[in-house]
C-alpha cells in the first residue's frame, strides 16, 4: 500500500510538472508573439490621414474638451493645454483659446511652463541653472531644454540621447520607453521652433550640431489643405520647475 501511493505521489507530480511546464511555454510564445506583433505595429508604414479625418479628429477632441471643461479646468498639465490653445488655433474656436488662456494665466506665470506657449524671454533662462525632479523622463528634459534652450539642460545626458535621431531606434527603445519616438518628435519641434542648436552654434562653434538639418528646416513630410500650419507642438509637465537666478 505504501509503494502504491509513493508510485501515485510520484505520478502525481509529473503530470503537474509537464502541465506548468506546458503553461510556461504557453506563455512564452504568447509573448514573443506580443513582441513581434508590436514590432509591426511600430515599423509598418500607416498612410497619412486625410483632410476630412484630420477635420473629424479635431472636431470630435474639441467638442470632449467643451463638454468636460469642468471637469479638466484644474488639470495641471501644460502639454494638455497646448494643444487645446494650438487646436482653437487651428478651428478659429474662440471658446478653445479662451480655456487654455485662463490655464496660462492661472499655472504657468513665473515658471518654465510658460515658455511652452510663448518663446518671448528665453534668452533671459538660457544660463541658468535649472533643476529638474530626479524622477522627470528623458522626453520632459528635452521638452525643458526645446522650450528654452537652457545650456545646463542642453549637458543632460539623456537630452543628448534624444538629439539623436537614432535614440529610439536601438535595443528596441520602443519596448522599454513607448513614449520614445512621439515624444522625441515633439520634443524636437521644441528645438527646431526656437532654433535652439542654432543659438548654440553661435556661443559654442566648437560644439557639434546634431540637429543642424532639423534646426533649418522641416522635417515633416506631409502638408495638409485642412492645416496648413504646424500641430501643437509639445509641452511638458513642467509646472513646478525651479529656476535659479531669473531676473524678474
């Protein structure tokens, strides 16, 4: 009776052994399908919308946030409301413009966010020294950096990762940071809108300008009748960065 039941134990445990072995496996293709699948998605050429689904995108995002203004008014998100000011733009929707107006005049006087919206003054924080949360993302650096052309930010190490146009292309970036090539676009809007590699080509000769090209010129390669100027071009959460030594 005692060997039957160890020889029972026994059978016991094997079958249970190849059931999770056969999990194991199971979710390891389910896995490396995940990845594959997701590879396409990001590599596969998309056509470029059409003018009506540009409009119908916009119409139906502005009529969202007109319909929960209440509910976002407090939402302290500068990048939020720099598409909503740049699609009011864009519409002719006073009622637009007005709600990222009254989100400029409550969050963003007096601290880096304003220069999302407006360049007017950037020489003014060009040397100083700006500290940024340890815990910021590489793309909210290069926001800071576009909007201002700060020296000290233009010296961060992951700044200059994603001046390159090759940053989000290796060791399958996309997969460790989802983020990398929209944010890094947009980042580089920031840049190439107040020619921050130019300003820097003029005080700095000795330095490399790895987006001369980017800073003379468009890099976008589509135009659209519906549009005709530039989207939104970017903003970051920056709200709450300190900024040494601006002279009020």
């Amino acid at each position: 009776m005692v060997k039957f039941m160890e020889i029972s134990s026994g059978s016991v445990r094997a079958r249970l052994a190849r059931r999770l072995a056969l999990c194991f496996l199971l979710l390891m293709l389910s896995g490396a399908t995940w990845v594959l699948y997701c590879e396409h998605q990001n590599l596969r050429d998309a056509p470029f919308p059409t003018d009506a689904e540009l409009r119908l995108s916009l119409s139906r995002a502005a009529a969202w946030v007109l319909n929960n203004r209440n509910s976002i008014s407090n939402e302290n998100n500068p990048m939020l409301w720099l598409f909503v000011r740049d699609a009011g733009r864009l519409s002719n929707d006073p009622r637009l413009a007005s709600l990222a107006e009254q989100y400029q005049a409550r969050y963003t006087r007096g601290t880096i966010s304003q220069f999302f919206f407006d360049a007017a003054g950037i020489d003014r924080v060009r040397d100083v020294e700006v500290d940024l949360p340890d815990s910021w993302q590489g793309y909210q650096r290069l926001f800071v950096y576009g909007a201002t052309c700060n020296l000290s930010m233009r010296s961060d190490p992951q700044v200059l990762t994603l001046l390159s146009p090759s940053a989000c292309e290796s060791g399958h970036a996309w997969l460790r940071f989802p983020w990398c090539r929209t944010h890094q676009l947009m980042g580089l809007r920031f840049v190439q809108r107040n020619r921050c590699e130019h300003r820097r080509s003029i005080h700095s000769p000795e330095g490399s300008l790895s987006l001369a090209r980017c800073a003379s010129t468009d890099p976008s390669p589509h135009k659209s009748a519906a549009f005709p100027t530039a989207p939104a071009e970017a903003g970051a959460c920056a709200s709450q960065t300190t900024v040494r030594h601006i002279a009020t």
